[in-house]
C-alpha cells in the first residue's frame, strides 16, 4: 500500500486556511497514486483548548472530507476537532475513497498537563478499520506514551498510525517511543506530525514511518511536506517468522498483576 503523510503546518486556529492546505495535500496526494493520505492530530486548528474555536459540526466536516475522497479516489485520514456539549472531542476519521467513514477514534489519553482533559471527552475504544485487505488502527498523540493500548491494537492489525501535535522541545521521545511501539509490536508504525507555530510552541515534524523491527524507512524532515512510502506487508511476516515474540506474552499473568492492590511482595 501506497501510503502518504501530510506533514503539514498547522495554521493556528484558522479553519478556513487549514481546510485549503488540506485540499492541496489531497490533490498532490492523488497525483502521486497514494492510497491512503493521513493528516495530523487538530488539523483544522491546532491544538487548541478554546473549544468555542470548533465552529464546524462534525457533520460538516464528514461531508466535506467525504467529497474530497470520491472527488480524488483517495482514501483519508485526519484529526479534527468537534464541539459535542460543554466539551469537544479530539477525534482521528477515516474515510474511504468510496466516501465510506471507516473509523471515528475519540483519543484515549487527552493531555492532561494542557488541561486537554478538562476540555475533551475521553474515549473509551480501540477501532480498526481496513483497506486494501490490511488492518489499520489510529491513536493521537499522548497515545502514544501508553503501550498498552498498541499490544492490544497490534494483535489484529499490520499497521497503527499516530496523528500528533508533538512539540520540538520532546522530539527525543517523539522518535524514541514510535521507534519502540514499532519494536515492541512488530508491525509498522507512522507517526505523522505537525510544523509551525501553535499557541507559543514550536512544533518540527519529524515524521516517520517505522519498520516492524525499528528501522526509519524515509528521511526525516521538518518542512511542510508529503512524504510518501510503499509499505511492504511481507516484512511482518518475516519479522514475526524469525522471532515472534507476541507467542511468550503472558497476558492472564498481566490481568492478575493489574488488578492486585500492590505487585510488591
């Protein structure tokens, strides 16, 4: 699979202008034959804590995305934001060529330390969607920090993808961690993230697409830029035929341990 990362600067709080980046990604991602084009975390906005800045309905934003997949025969993924109440929701869709919505993820873990989870709601579910007969789960972001959510995702799917707003000042964790998800589940891992400027901080990129066994497959940058790689669906199987280690995890033993008051005898 042909799989494209947006690499995108993020206009802080402009919909109007992020929506135009977003179109132009599109067409340069269509004309380029990619498969799947994935944006990142907030790609509308930024990530913002004014939720009265999510002036589009959820609604408004699935039929516009949905066009722009039929209208380009590109499958798309992207994060955006959504006022539902008093609170909003950090969400990552994807929506097939067809115009198919094939996931709405609601992040699991907000950001706490930006008071992320004062502002959104938490969600509460794993989803995998699948195209071109592989499996594809999406996290966002902070996500990204808690392994327990990738062994689970891991166990059906060839690919898992983070949509982040991941600042330059913790890039050492951004690629250490991706790096390890990738390791540690032995499946390909794309962590796509923002450049520019947002709300004060620096954001670089830095993107990547990791191999099963580690290995960065394209070259790092931090320019806006779509950067475009090939995923071969083999390597998994020979990592996992040369040493799959998902056979020695002890999963009941873990449970057991998670739900004792202490694990210190």
């Amino acid at each position: 699979m042909i799989i494209g990362i947006a690499q995108m600067n993020v206009i802080w709080e402009d919909i109007n202008e992020n929506i135009n980046k977003v179109e132009a990604f599109i067409k340069k991602a269509s004309r380029n034959k990619v498969d799947l084009i994935l944006f990142p975390e907030m790609a509308l906005t930024g990530f913002t804590m004014n939720i009265n800045k999510l002036v589009l309905s959820e609604d408004e934003i699935m039929k516009w995305i949905e066009k722009k997949a039929i209208d380009n025969n590109i499958n798309i993924g992207i994060g955006i934001a959504i006022k539902s109440d008093k609170k909003g929701s950090n969400k990552y869709i994807i929506i097939s060529k067809e115009g198919k919505c094939l996931i709405k993820y609601t992040k699991i873990h907000p950001f706490s330390y930006s008071g992320e989870d004062d502002k959104y709601h938490k969600g509460n579910k794993i989803l995998t969607c699948e195209i071109n007969g592989l499996k594809i789960a999406p996290f966002i972001c902070y996500d990204l920090r808690f392994p327990e959510i990738f062994q689970i995702a891991s166990k059906e799917t060839q690919i898992i993808t983070i949509a982040a707003n991941w600042p330059k000042e913790r890039e050492k964790h951004w690629i250490t961690l991706l790096k390890a998800r990738a390791i540690e589940n032995q499946c390909y891992i794309i962590g796509i993230n923002r450049i520019g400027i947002g709300n004060d901080l620096q954001y670089n990129g830095k993107s990547i697409f990791v191999s099963p066994d580690g290995d960065i497959l394209n070259k790092i940058s931090e320019k806006e830029t779509l950067i475009i790689k090939e995923l071969n669906m083999n390597m998994i199987k020979t990592v996992k035929e040369q040493f799959d280690i998902k056979n020695d995890r002890r999963e009941d033993l873990y449970i057991s341990i998670s739900n004792c008051n202490s694990i210190l005898h």
